[in-house]
C-alpha cells in the first residue's frame, strides 16, 4: 500500500515525501502514480504569481508520463524489476512536485514563494532532473506500449536531462523591487506608491483581504522559526510583514471588517490566582514569568522579555524609566520557586506558559530595523487618518490599530508613542456601532502597555470606558470594555479610581447578568481586580453582588473556569464580616458546601474552603453547628489534607479543628445536662 503523509503539518517548501512500501503490487503503485500525475496536472487551473514559466515545463512533462502510464496499466503484470524500481522513484518525485505546487499556488505565501524564487526555481530543476534519473532505468523496450509513445518518453527522458528552469527574468524584478522597498524602509524612507503597486499587482494582490492573508501566512511562518534554534529566516521574514502591514493600512481602502478573532476579549490570564500574587506577572508581557530576573533597578521581569528589551538597545528600566547602571540580570530564585510551587499546586503548565511568554516577548523589539521603520510609516498614517479622515478611514484606522497590536508589544509602544490613544478615546462616543467596537477593541491591546494604562486615563478614557461597559452599542463592545477595566485595574492607584466611579460595579454586574461565558468572566475577573483595592469591598457588596455570584454558580453549567472565578471573588468578599453575612443572607453557605465536594479543580476547592473557614470565624456558632453535622463535608475536609493546594490544606486543618471543638464542647455541655438531670431526678 501507499504510505500517507498527513499535509496539514507540513511546512510550507518542505517536502517530506515518502516511498512507496516495500512489496507493493505494481498494480497498485501505477494506479497511484496516474492519480499523482493527474492531481499535478491539475494545478494548471490554478494561479500561479510567480514560476509560471517552470510550471508550465512541469505540467507538460507529467502530462506525458500520465498518458504513458495509462497506456501501459493493461500490461502491469509483464513489468520487470527495473520497471517498478522506476515507477517507485517517479511516485517519490511525484510527491515532492505535488507540494511545490502545492506551494507556489499556496493562498497568502505569494511574496515568501516570490522572495524565495531562486530556491523555488532550483527546486523545479532538481525535480526534473529526478524524473531523468528515474526514466534512465526504465526498460522501455520491455513495455508492451505502441511505438509512438515509446518515442515520447525517450524525448521526454532526453529533455528532462538537459532542460534549463530558469528564474523568470519578471520574477527575479519584482524580486528586487521588494528589496530595494525594504532598503528604502530601512533607511527611513517612505517608498513612492507607484513602485509599492507594481509589486502588489504583479503578485495579484489586488484588496485589503489579500493583504492581511499574506500576513497571516508570513506571521505564522515567524512562529515556526522561532521553534527553530537558529531562526535565521526571521529579519527577511519580519521585513516583508512591515511591508504589508504599511500596504494594508496605506494602500487600500478597503478593508474586510470581519475578519477578526472574537477570542481575543479574553483576558490572557487562565486563572484568577494569577492576579492574587501580582508579583508573579512579568510587567512587559504581562504573562506568568518563567525565569524571573532582577535588575539593577531592583525590578523583576522575566529573563525572555527583559532580555529582548536590552538587546533593541533600551538601557533604562521599562517600569521605573530609570537609567540602568549594569545590565547584569540577578536570577530571582526564591521567586523563581514559589511560582513553580503555585504551578504544580494549580495545575498550570510551566512549559506551555514558558511557550506563550516567548510568542509575546519576542514582539518586544521589532525583527529587522525594516520593520521598524516601516511600523513607524504606518503608525504616523493611521493618527492622521484618526484625526482628519472619513468616518469610514476613522474606522478602519481603529480596526488596524486592533490588528496591529493584538499580540505585539511593539507595535502597541510604537503606535502609542504615535498619539493613538486621544484619537481613540474619542471615537469611543462614535454612533456607529462597528467604529465604536473597533475603537475599544484597540484601547484594550494598548491597555496591556503600562505606558498606554497611563495615557487612557491622563485623555479622560476611563469615564467613557465605563460608559461603553454600561450603554455600549454591541454587546460585544460592552465585554470588550470590560476586559480594559481589567486592565487598568492592574495599576493599584486605577483600582481606586475606577471604584469611585458609582456606575463601575452596576455595569459590571449587568454583564454577569446577560454577557456571553467570556463576558460573564471578564466580569468576574475585573471585579476581582477592583477587590485588591480594600475600600472596594463594600461598594461590590452594597451592589448586590454576593446573591448574583451565587446564582451564577448554579447557572454556569459545566463552566469549570467561571466557577472557580466567581468562588475566587466570594473568597475575597468572604474576609469581611460584611462579606460573610451577606452569603450567610443569599443562602450561600449549603451552596458552598456543595461544591466543595464535587467541584474537581483545585483551586475551586481551595475558595470553597476558604470561604467556609472564613464563615466560621465571621458567622460564629451559627455556621459551626451546620458544617458540623454534615458528615460528608468531614471526609472533604480530611482529603483536602493530603490532595489539596498547600493553602488549601491549611485552611481545611484550621477548618476541621473549629469543627472539632464544637463537637468536643457540645459533648462536654450534653453530659453536664444529661448529669445534671440525673441529679435532679434523684432528689
């Protein structure tokens, strides 16, 4: 049979073809080989923006040898030894012409096929000079086909060996308008438009969709480099993004609004713990650090992110802006310990936040200085498109700013050193739905940067933030919002300022009420934030947020994740003496209970506990006697003691102890009663 390869995980101008199985029947490997040739052959319907002149040689040399092998499929039992060793190397060729064509063809690869045309060409060369190689030990004299297509394959096998693919001279052009483009962005020059059109047209690049898929495709490319050790692609690569990205934002008009990851009003937090620890957060990717460091500022980040910064040439501390007097990076063990602890205890993968944290802190700095420049070019045009252009221009300069900076730091400092957040702020008041979601939608990425917290809130963003959480045009935009509060709660001194505003928790319960799972978490995790801030706790509670959280326990379904957030926040409320009676009012506690002991996450089980513990000291007696006589919740308790976080079975040890000096003293005080009724009876 015919090994397969699943294409889906190739990468593209790779080809990992693979022979056919030893022992094969050559009825099978022909019947293979003329579907291969007639799949290649297909590929003559497709575009091809560069190569064409190759792949027209290629077509009409497969469609030769497809015509010979049809010819011969009555004969296949007369075949020598040496006829099938030829028909198994041609199907390995085969394969590997299939992909470059494959390749050539690929939707949003056309500039990295066009930059990569000299190999491509070779490729195409090398390819015929395989089927040569394969035909030369055909014993065609053996084959029982007429004599005119014996003649075809001799010619064709002659042709094969001597053929020139050659890089089309158009190709190898438009090839070096790339580069001189990217020279000219290097140099700080923006590029004349009618030599950036040559280029676009030549590769069919003809609207705003094309565009942003060629980026797609390069981005996704830079990810797969950075796998690599070496990454030696990655400075052509990230040239050829801020390429495109000027050509999308300046080039055309149009713009495909839809196209637009709706994940990513998700907080980057999986968990809310993440918060309660702050210092475990890297200020510059805002992600769980890894390999915390320390610097001469007495900051911590972590060693990627930290590094990539110097590396660009920045020598002051990116939280502090003080000049740095060593770069020596001070490995923070203790530090480095306690996170891997909270780690194993919660059930977060090291290596896959290890993973996240080196995808955002390598957008530090830009790839190439191309880039750079280019990024610069393009963050100058969309202020001025903010500022002075059309409704329409307004809308697609915030809908680029949402692009641009969804997972690049870079691009978020360079666009907010710019002057985009004033501008935003106030398309912020826009009547039009799609402008308005797109404006927010940017604010938030720039909300990840503390240099754009403090800009939001020195142009007065957060009263219109907290108005678009509360009377936003889309749903969608009123949860977007949410999550930007989240961010700017991050700053303790915003905590504050973002709790003082009377409509910021009755807009965020709303959200609980009639968000999406995602909005009803951002919810939660944005009033977890504000719960940092001590004076916040009785304006949530005051709110009415203790009953909702409740009933959204009991709502959410299979929503694990939501769960254990909304116990995190009522842990928190539950500190209070205030906290605890109002989950003692909304019925709470039975509920909590409950939980604790069929809830599977770890840190679910920890609130849960935390909260009864914190019920018992507020509450007194009144909860003591319940949880005393609920023998299940014991057996919960004692497993917390050897299965639970390490906080966890502390507090169930605390927990077991009340309930235990209950029991002993109820017993104490029921024997003094049963004696004293004794003593009675006998007298």
């Amino acid at each position: 049979m015919i090994q397969k390869f699943d294409r889906n995980d190739r990468r593209i101008l790779k080809f990992p073809a693979v022979h056919p199985c030893e022992g094969i029947s050559p009825a099978t490997l022909l019947e293979s080989l003329i579907n291969l040739s007639h799949e290649i052959c297909s590929y003559q319907s497709k575009f091809f923006a560069t190569q064409r002149k190759n792949a027209r040689e290629m077509f009409r040399q497969i469609s030769i040898l497809s015509m010979f092998f049809e010819d011969i499929r009555e004969h296949v039992p007369n075949l020598l030894d040496s006829a099938v060793l030829c028909f198994s190397e041609l199907h390995l060729t085969f394969q590997k012409i299939q992909f470059l064509l494959e390749d050539c063809t690929c939707e949003g690869a056309r500039i990295w096929i066009l930059m990569k045309a000299y190999f491509v060409s070779n490729q195409f060369r090398d390819l015929i000079r395989a089927v040569a190689t394969a035909l030369d030990v055909l014993p065609l004299g053996s084959i029982d086909v007429s004599s005119e297509t014996k003649e075809l394959v001799e010619l064709l096998s002659k042709q094969a060996r001597k053929v020139k693919m050659e890089l089309d001279a158009e190709d190898e052009n438009a090839m070096k308008r790339v580069i001189l483009i990217l020279n000219q962005f290097e140099n700080k020059f923006e590029p004349e438009p009618c030599l950036i059109k040559k280029i676009v047209d030549y590769l069919d690049i003809r609207t705003w969709a094309d565009c942003h898929r060629e980026i797609k495709f390069l981005d996704k490319e830079i990810t797969l480099e950075f796998l690599k050790s070496d990454a030696r692609e990655v400075p052509l690569l990230s040239s050829l993004v801020g390429f495109l990205n000027y050509c999308r934002a300046v080039l055309f008009e149009d713009c495909d609004f839809g196209d637009v990851d709706q994940s990513e009003v998700k907080t980057n937090l999986e968990m809310l713990t993440c918060l309660n620890p702050k210092d475990f957060q890297c200020p510059i990717s805002l992600e769980l650090m890894t390999d915390p460091v320390t610097i001469s500022t007495g900051q911590t980040y972590d060693r990627a992110s930290i590094q990539k910064w110097l590396k660009s040439g920045n020598f002051i501390c990116p939280k502090t802006q003080e000049m740095l007097t060593s770069t020596e990076l001070v490995p923070n063990t203790s530090l480095r310990n306690v996170i891997q602890q909270f780690c194993a205890e919660y059930g977060i993968s090291l290596s896959k936040s290890r993973t996240k944290n080196r995808d955002i802190s390598r957008t530090i700095s830009p790839g190439s200085p191309s880039y750079a420049e280019a990024m610069k070019f393009v963050s100058k045009f969309l202020v001025s498109r903010l500022y002075s252009g059309s409704g329409y221009q307004k809308n697609k300069a915030a809908y680029e700013i949402r692009l641009l900076t969804k997972s690049n730091i870079f691009n978020r400092s360079c666009l907010i050193e710019a002057g985009t957040i004033s501008p935003l702020v106030k398309l912020l008041t826009s009547t039009d739905p799609s402008t308005q979601e797109n404006a927010i939608s940017a604010l938030l990425k720039l909300s990840k940067h503390s240099t754009g917290q403090k800009g939001i809130i020195q142009n007065g963003g957060l009263k219109f933030i907290l108005g678009l959480v509360k009377d936003g045009l889309k749903l969608e935009t009123r949860q977007i919002a949410v999550a930007t509060v989240f961010y700017l709660s991050s700053v303790d001194e915003y905590r504050k300022l973002i709790g003082d505003q009377r409509e910021t928790i009755p807009s965020l319960l709303e959200i609980i009420k009639e968000g999406t799972t995602c909005g009803k978490k951002n919810a939660v995790v944005a009033i977890f934030g504000l719960l940092l801030y001590k004076k916040n706790h009785q304006r949530v509670l005051e709110a009415g947020t203790v009953p909702l959280l409740l009933e959204l326990l009991v709502s959410s379904s299979d929503r694990s994740q939501l769960k254990t957030d909304t116990l995190a926040v009522l842990a928190t409320l539950a500190e209070s003496i205030n906290g605890s009676i109002a989950i003692m009012q909304a019925s709470g506690l039975t509920l909590i209970v409950k939980f604790l002991q069929s809830i599977t996450s770890k840190a679910g089980k920890e609130y849960c506990v935390s909260i009864l513990h914190s019920l018992c000291i507020n509450c007194g007696v009144d909860v003591v006697s319940v949880l005393a006589k609920d023998e299940p919740l014991m057996s919960a308790l004692y497993a917390l003691l050897t299965e639970g976080t390490s906080h966890a079975s502390r507090k169930a040890r605390s927990l077991i102890k009340i309930l235990q000096k209950f029991c002993e003293a109820s017993s104490s005080r029921l024997i003094r009663e049963v004696r004293q009724e004794q003593f009675v009876d006998v007298r």
